[in-house]
C-alpha cells in the first residue's frame, strides 16, 4: 500500500474517534446547557442568624435572581458542621446539592477523629464568597492592653495565667488562638465558650483577659469603647480595621488566618457545571449590592478560582493537623 493509500484509509478512522469523542461529550454538555432545570439546595451546616447562614442566603437570593431557578438554604445543625457537611457529602454529584463551607470545614478534620469526609476529595470548590480575620480582642482597661508586645510580655512574665476565650473547643476561634499562643511562646488557658456572644462578654466583663474573635463580633463593642482589638491576623491590614496593626507588624510571625465563607458542589460535578456555577457566584460578589451588604457586615468580597480555593483547603488541613500535633491539643 503506498503512502497516499495508507493515509486515505486513516480518516475515517479519525473521523470515527472525532465522533466517538462528540457522542460522549454529548450528555455533559447537553446537561450543562440545561442547568439548572429545579431547585438547587444549599446547605448551610449551622443554625439560622450567624455568618454562614448570613453569606449562604445572600449567596442563595443572587444566584435565584442569575440563574431563574431558586436556590435554597437548608440548615442542617450539629456536631460543629459535621452534620450537614457530610449530607452534603453524600449527596449526587450534580450541581443540585450546594455547601456552604467555612474554616471549620479544615479544622474539623485535625480536631475530630470520627470525621467522615475527605475536605480536598469529596467537595469541588467553586469560590470564596467572602472572609474575615480573625482577630486578638482584649479588655481596654487592662494596663497591659495598649499593645500586643505589651500583652505577649505579660502573659510571658505570667505563664499560666492569662486566659484566652473561644466560642467553643475546636472552633476556629479556638485554633487560631492556639495557633497564635504556639508562634508567641506563651503559656495561656484556653476557656472554651458556647459561642461568641459569651466569650465576648466575659472579656468585655474582664473575667478572662483575651480572646479570638472576628470583626462582624467585635466591631459594636470597640465602637461603644469597651473591647480593644491588639493584633489582626491578615497578611496585611485589612480595610475594615485599617488601624489595627498584623501580627507579623508587632512581631509575631505566621499568625495568618481567615474565617472564609466559600461554596462548594459534590465531588464529580461535571466541570461545565462547576464552571456555570463559578462564573454566576463570581457576577453575584461582584454586584454593588452584594459587596455592599458583606462589607457593612464586617466582611471582606474573597473570590477565587476553583483551583486556588483547592489549594487553599489542602493547605489548611495539613496547616491545621500540624497545630493539633505542636499544641498538644486533645481530639475528640
């Protein structure tokens, strides 16, 4: 067979493998082009009134109004988001099933050994929404609250005496504490709270000396005078607390963490439905009203990439994992 004769018989061939590859790309694209075609369900693993349920229903009303179809928020509580994390896990990897994850999502895996899901496997991230900084807030009338070199000294020249609140064992304000405890070198009490409003409290009530907490709780009481923010713990000052300095500014290095608010799909979700689904949440963050309505929360606009959103769970799990072995803290 001569060259041109072996080259003729190779289209069809190709022509087969062309077909074959449309034929199988068919159901996906024609199930991208069609969603979504019902509801769409959020799940917010916390109860009604907090910050996720906040950014999931603002989440949840934009993308109702983008996409012509409603999206609904469905709280499933308990067992600090596990619960409703992992019925979202087991939910059909469709685009019909939507979670509405936070810090917890990373820290739940290091802190809890009954954790059934795999954060970087079985979730697709879509984006970030929005994030805050967790803070270092301290009662104003302690003489050691003018800043936070003047606090780490004293906690130094008292180990074991200053405590510092969390909103719950486990919680991020719990582990961004310690994680700020471990790069300072400070001995303190770790006193966890049911919730953020008792632990602010007794700060403000100066029945404990500190605590890490995020600007939407924070904001009211340093307006009214009665709760001092020492350190943000943001890479650089964050345009809701453009006073307050970082950690790495007054001396205390790798103190970096967020309390993120980000969506995410089942893992396997078609890509070109992944890829709807970013670019709707996108066009909603970037909305005047929406980025309004984060802001004036306390919040900052964080979109992301698929990718980076990705890479950034992967990193917080192994991050997280590391200060549960340096701290010592014990697993539930």
């Amino acid at each position: 067979m001569t060259f041109e004769a072996r080259r003729w018989t190779r289209v069809p061939q190709a022509f087969s493998a062309a077909a074959a590859i449309i034929f199988l790309a068919g159901p996906v694209l024609g199930l991208a082009q069609s969603y979504p075609n019902r509801p769409i369900r959020m799940i917010v693993p916390f109860g009604p009134g907090g910050g996720s349920d906040f950014v999931g229903r603002l989440s949840a009303q934009k993308l109702s109004e983008q996409m012509g179809q409603q999206v609904v928020v469905d709280n499933r509580t308990g067992a600090a988001s596990l619960i409703g994390t992992e019925i979202a896990q087991r939910a059909a990897p469709d685009g019909y099933t939507l979670l509405l994850g936070d810090t917890g999502l990373t820290i739940n895996l290091a802190y809890y050994k009954n954790a059934k899901y795999d954060a970087v496997k079985d979730f697709d991230p879509i984006t970030v929404v929005a994030d805050t900084p967790y803070i270092l807030a301290v009662n104003p009338n302690l003489p050691y609250a003018t800043s936070l070199k003047d606090f780490i000294a004293a906690a130094k020249a008292q180990p074991g005496k200053f405590s510092l609140g969390s909103s719950g064992a486990g919680s991020g304000t719990h582990f961004s504490g310690e994680l700020f405890r471990l790069r300072a070198g400070i001995d303190m009490i770790h006193v966890p709270y049911k919730g953020g409003g008792a632990v602010l409290a007794d700060v403000v009530a100066g029945h404990i000396q500190s605590t890490m907490t995020t600007a939407p709780a924070a904001l009211p009481l340093v307006k009214s005078g009665r709760l001092r923010i020492l350190a943000a713990a943001s890479a650089k000052r964050s345009p809701l607390l453009p006073d307050v300095p970082t950690f790495a500014e007054s001396g205390v290095s790798d103190v970096l963490v967020s309390n993120w608010y980000g969506v995410l799909s089942v893992g396997g979700t078609p890509q070109p439905i992944i890829k709807r689904l970013h670019e709707e949440l996108s066009r909603a963050i970037a909305s005047p009203d929406v980025r309004e309505r984060l802001t004036t929360s306390g919040l900052q606009p964080a979109p992301v990439t698929p990718e980076q959103f990705r890479r950034n769970i992967a990193a917080e799990v192994e991050r997280w994992k590391r200060v549960v072995k340096e701290s010592g803290i014990r697993q539930e």
